[in-house]
C-alpha cells in the first residue's frame, strides 16, 4: 500500500512538472508570437536621414533652424493628445521594447497603416473622433447640443459635471506649450532677414496664442523671396474621423531650393485656363482659382506632430481657409527629399514586383515628382462651396470630405499632366506620367482605409478596373492601357467634382462603400509586397545634429 502512494505521488508529481513545463512552453510561444508581430510591424517602414545642404544658408538663416526645429518639435507632444490622450502612462504601461517604439511611431497604440487596429494589449477599436471629442459621445448628441463655436476647427469638445458638452479653445488647453511656440517664433524673426518671413513668423506667433490663423495665412501666402520656412500650427483635420472637422497641431521645419522652385514657377498661372477645360457641367467650375498660387521645391529638414505619424507627407497644399484660397490660392510645396527617398526605397522596389517588366522604364523620378506636384496643384481646382451656395464642401461631406478631396487631387493632378503635356509645357514621355501614376496607387493603397489617401487609392484603383485602365497579367503584374486610363481619369474627375459640387453625403458615402475597399485579389498582391520586404513608408532621422548644425 505504502509503495502504491508512493508511485502516485511520483506520478502527481512529473505530471505537475510537464504542465508547467507546458504552461510556460506556451507563455513563451505567445510571447515569441507578439514580439514577431511587432518585428514584422517594424518593418512597414525604413529609417531614411533627413538632410539638406546647409552650406549656401546665411549665418542668420543658420541660427533659426534650431529655434524653428524647437518651435516645431513641441507640436508631437500636442498631436499626441490628440489622437491619443496621456502618452506617458500608455508608454509606461509598456515594457516591450519594439511596442514601444511602434507606439511611437502611430502617436497611441493604434496602427495607421493597418486601419487604426490595436496593437497593444487591452485597448480597444481607436475612437472615430479621437481625442477631440468625449469618447462616449454620439454624433447625434453633438449635432444637436448647444456649444459655443460649435463649427470651429480649433476647439475640443468635453463633458462637464452634469455631462452636457461645452468647448475648450486649443490657446487655453495647451496655453503654456503654445506661449513657449510662440516666443520662439518671435525669437526666431528677429533673426529674419527676408521680410514677408519676418512678418509671417511674427503673426503666426500671436495666432498660436489666440487661434486667429487667417492673418498669418495671408502673410504666408504673401512670402516669395524667403529661403527657410517653417508650416506650424493646427493645419488638416484628417485625424477627427467622425466629423473631418478639428484641425490637428503638426511642423514643418523647410528649406526652399531656389533652382528647383524657379523651374516650377510657370505652372500655376495656367490654373484658371485649366479650371475652364475640367471635364464637368459649367456649374461645378464656376469659381476661379486664385492667381496667387505658387509652386516651390523644399528640403524638409524636420516633421512633427500629425504630418509624422503613420504614412509621412511628401507634398503640401496650404491653407485650407476657403476664404484665403480664393483670395490667393495655395502655395504647393514639394517636398523633394522626403520625396525621392520614397521613390527610390519603395516606389521602385514596388515597380519590379507589380509593373508589367515591358513597361516599367516609364517607373522615373520626373514623372514622380511631376504627378506628386500637380496632386497639390489641383485642390486649387474644382470649387470650394456647393453649388447651392449653402455650404463649404468640406461641411456638406463632413468626415468623408478628406478621402474625396484627396482622391480629386490625385485624377485632377494627372489630368493636368496630360493637358499641359499636350500644349508642350511639359517634356517627357506621357507613358511615364500614367505608369509611374499606376505604381503610386499601389505605394498609396498600402496606407489603409484608416488615410484619406489610402481611401483614395482604394477608389480609384476599384474605378480603374472597371474602365479597363489597366489589366492584371496571370504572373501577377499589371499592365497600363493609356488610352484607357485617360478615359477613366476623366470619368473620375467629372464624378468627383460633381459629387462635391452638389455637397452630396450620400453619394459620397455610396462611392466610398461600394469603391473603397481592398479585394481579396489585390491585397494578396499587396502581401507580396510585404513578403519581398518592401517597407510601406519611412521613419526619419532627423535634427540638428543629422544636419551638422
């Protein structure tokens, strides 16, 4: 009896062991799972240097670039609240290492490349409105709640005791951050030597105090002889998803390269003509672009805040006051660095992959550079408010109004490549211009539906198909009919144009439901994207010690 217990307390005991050794088998496995996950989120993106010529910039010039690299860097701590809340206490409830760094990457735990799905343990579905809005809050309840400056881009909305809603201006919630950017502001235009810079730095310093930015808009739009510049400030309302209305805090730190920015200076004077010849009823091309547009070529030496999250900007059309647009344009700034490390690390990879080997020596920087610069171009065309006269478009279509206003700019920006083209103002093969196009939608898709571009992209790709502009070969690359596609950008361009005109919600909403979605086919094409370890964007080294300052 006595050897009997014995042997099961042998047994019980061996048991015990293997199901710890198993448990832990599997908590290791889970483990090696997750930090796999994250390697392979890691790898979406390539670490590029962001660096400039420095040398020709004057001694003053060389003295702001810090200041303005300080101004623009306190604006991450600003997106951060917004899109997320506390950054502190999410990062310190980590201990993963490369979650962390993930985490920094998408400012919150939320990945923008992957449709705002979480990945981090515990946290939910990403709220719509981010952190502008209560999280609990409906679009019912906002619409008709009594809110002071209801409509302003430049507020957040909160709950009070009793739990009505009522409004914080982006000067009292981030007063003391936004006196510091403002004093660097004033700082650095005491150093200005162009005077339209001086001017500029010094009202967009008090528009920061004050959210009064349509006085600093007109002065930068007013700069034409400066050589650095900086775009600070609440700026694009991509980030508010559930209304497309609060405007989100981002910095840009630039450098204008004067020799490739006089090469581009023509362009926007042919925007009323080209206005004139849109493919659409008169009625949805009545107003005239403003004739104060221009065109210039920058090194980006620093991104911050909401233009550094997720997939980074390559290109920038401001401002986006109506009012100040139709009074002077935009100015459209392209991004030339950023831009061609985007072309040669992942535009190019994508090509060899995706576009039919015959036709991929029409994959050049050129016509990169050439559709990227005219995408901007083109929100200065089409109109600004509905053609009833009732509202801006961007109220009419609420949060959809982003996803549309960029796919616009991306048919409308090639439809001027080929008009101007045809009139001999620009050189080159227009097969370059509709390749290079077709692999830019591939480069866009990957960003998501969570990226009004990425949305975009998923609409025009779906709306290509089916107007043949393309076809896919049985080796799983896609071939370009150019005449096709000329056919299918000017079909787009008149049905965007129509549904903006027109202020229509629903309809947009139909397009984006029926159109803006990833079939099974093109996101296994995608996947071999990823599978070749071709990174979906890049990350930034950047600074003053990257650019020897």
């Amino acid at each position: 009896m006595k050897k009997l217990a014995l042997l099961l307390m042998i047994a019980a005991f061996m048991f015990s062991c293997k199901e710890e050794k198993k448990e832990v088998t599997q908590e290791e496995e889970t483990k090696e799972i997750a930090q796999n996950s994250m390697e392979k989120n890691l790898s979406k993106y390539v670490d590029v240097k962001l660096t400039a010529d420095v040398s020709k910039l004057t001694d003053n010039e060389r003295k702001m670039i810090p200041i303005l690299i300080k101004a623009a860097n306190i604006m991450n701590d600003l997106f951060w609240y917004e899109s997320y809340g506390d950054k502190t206490e999410l990062l310190n409830s980590i201990s993963d290492e490369d979650t962390k760094a993930y985490v920094t990457i998408n400012y919150g735990p939320w990945d923008r490349l992957d449709g705002n799905t979480s990945f981090v343990e515990g946290i939910g579905d990403k709220p719509l409105g981010a952190n502008f809005y209560p999280k609990d809050m409906t679009k019912e309840e906002f619409e008709a709640a009594e809110i002071e400056d209801k409509s302003s881009i430049y507020n957040f909305v909160r709950r009070n005791e009793e739990g009505a809603l009522y409004s914080i201006p982006y000067n009292v919630q981030f007063g003391e951050a936004l006196a510091e950017v403002s004093n660097l502001l004033l700082e650095a235009a005491k150093l200005a030597e162009d005077e339209g810079l001086k001017k500029y730095l010094n009202l967009r310093a008090k528009a920061l105090t004050d959210d009064k930015y349509q006085a600093s808009d007109m002065a930068w739009m007013d700069m034409k002889t400066n050589t650095l510049d900086i775009v600070i400030g609440p700026i694009e309302t991509y980030e508010d998803q559930l209304f497309g209305n609060k405007a989100a805090h981002e910095g840009y730190v630039l450098i204008k390269d004067q020799e490739w920015s006089g090469k581009l200076a023509r362009f926007a004077s042919f925007l009323p003509e080209l206005q004139l010849g849109l493919p659409v009823d008169d009625a949805y091309k009545k107003e005239t672009p403003g004739t104060d547009s221009d065109l210039n070529a920058y090194d980006v030496v620093f991104y911050a805040g909401d233009c550094n999250s997720g997939s980074k900007t390559i290109a920038i059309n401001l401002p986006n006051d109506e009012e100040v647009q139709l009074a002077k344009g935009t100015r459209r700034l392209q991004l030339k660095n950023a831009m061609r490390a985007k072309f040669d690390k992942i535009l190019v990879p994508i090509s060899k992959v995706l576009i039919d080997e015959s036709q991929r020596q029409h994959i050049t920087f050129d016509a990169f550079f050439a559709n990227t610069m005219f995408h901007e171009v083109a929100h200065g065309l089409g109109v600004k408010n509905t053609i009833d006269g009732r509202s801006t478009v961007r109220a009419a279509l609420k949060e959809l109004s982003s996803a549309l206003e960029e796919g616009k700019a991306d048919v409308l920006g090639l439809y001027m490549v080929q008009q101007l083209h045809a009139k001999g103002e620009i050189e080159g093969d227009m097969k370059d211009y509709m390749t290079t196009f077709m692999a830019s939608i591939f480069r866009s898709v990957r960003f998501g539906a969570s990226s009004a571009h990425g949305k975009a992209n998923m609409i025009r790709f779906s709306f290509f198909k089916e107007k043949g502009a393309f076809k896919r070969n049985e080796n799983g690359t896609y071939t370009v009919n150019y005449d096709n596609m000329i056919v299918a950008m000017k079909d787009l361009s008149g049905l965007i144009l129509k549904l903006q005109g027109d202020g229509d919600y629903d309809g947009v909403a139909a397009l984006v439901k029926e159109k803006g979605v990833i079939s099974e086919e093109l996101q296994a094409d995608l996947d071999r994207l990823s599978e070749a370890s071709i990174p979906v964007d890049v990350i930034f080294e950047q600074g003053i010690e990257v650019l020897g300052l």
